[in-house]
C-alpha cells in the first residue's frame, strides 16, 4: 500500500470526532429534557402544593350600597350580591342578600337576608311595617329584627356595618338555621 491510500479521505470521520459529535449530541439531548421535565414539572407539582398553602379566609366585608344618600330613611332596603368562595380548586359563587335599614341615614342596621327557621327569604310587608317570611308565616320586627309571630327560633342575624366613604360595607356572614343559638355555618 502506498502512503496515500493510508490517509484518510475528507468524507470519512475521524473517530476522536465522531466521539465528539456524539457526546455533544448526547449532553444536548439531556439538557432539552431536563428543561422540558422542569418546565412541565413544575407548573403540576405547584397545582398540587398550592392548595395547602392557601391564606386564610379572605376578609367578607362586601360593599352593598355605593352611596348612603341614595337610601331611603324609615325603608328597608334588599340588596343582592354574589359571593365567590374559592376551596382548593373548586370555585363557588353564590348569590346572597342582606336587609338595609336606617331610622337617620347615618346608622344602618344589616341583617341577612335568609329568615333564621329554615333559610326563607323574607320579604318587606309594607302594610304591617315588618318583614313577613311568606313560607312559614315568620314576622320579624324592622328595628330590632326581633320574632313578632311563627316558628322561626330566634331573631334576624344582624349582620356588622361599615360606612367607608359615603359607601356601606357589611361584613356577610351565613348562619345555622333552625336553631336558637346564632351560630356562624
């Protein structure tokens, strides 16, 4: 053989390259899924963790009226509004009500607005000037909340207010029913 015929051609590797590409390739390989595992990886395991981290209940005051001007004095007023709870992954959101009532316009009684027998909403019956539960035939006195007539065990929950720049805010809270105890659900 001839020394030409014992050098390599330019199309042929050398092994100490091709040694070269496939290490390179191989650590290249393993860095992309290591990055894939993480980026997917963590995005699960924190949908996982989460939850048990959680704060704590978030602060209920809900703001029912935007200005105290526009409610009238002597009337009860019902304001509606939807609650959104968040436990773990699960989202709620319920509508609730609460009774408004002031006898000066500057302090305001709030009671919620589920009758305390069975969980009824109430109405306000002008005529009488009470709240009237058409279920079970429950009255409730306006000003104290206190039972005129029927079953149900205890008065109106009374509810916290709060006037925040001409705006009401009562702090919501829900309660067992059928009981004499007020008792927060």
């Amino acid at each position: 053989m001839s020394d030409d015929s014992k050098k390599s051609s330019p199309e042929e590797p050398h092994p100490e390259d091709a040694l070269g590409r496939r290490t390179f390739l191989r650590r290249v390989s393993g860095i992309g899924a290591a990055l894939s595992a993480v980026m997917v990886g963590f995005p699960v395991l924190r949908a996982f963790v989460s939850p048990s981290f959680t704060r704590a209940k978030p602060d209920a005051w809900v703001k029912v009226a935007d200005d105290i001007a526009l409610l009238d004095v002597g009337t009860p007023v019902r304001v509606n509004f939807v609650q959104t709870l968040q436990d773990a992954w699960v989202q709620t959101r319920t509508l609730n009500g609460v009774w408004l009532y002031t006898e000066d316009g500057e302090k305001f009684k709030a009671y919620n607005g589920h009758c305390t027998h069975l969980g009824c909403s109430y109405v306000h019956d002008k005529e009488r000037g009470d709240f009237f539960c058409p279920c079970h035939h429950g009255q409730f006195d306006i000003k104290t909340g206190n039972v005129l007539a029927g079953p149900p065990p205890r008065p109106l929950d009374e509810l916290p207010v709060e006037i925040r720049d001409s705006a009401v805010f009562v702090k919501y809270a829900d309660f067992r029913l059928g009981v004499p105890d007020k008792i927060e659900a």
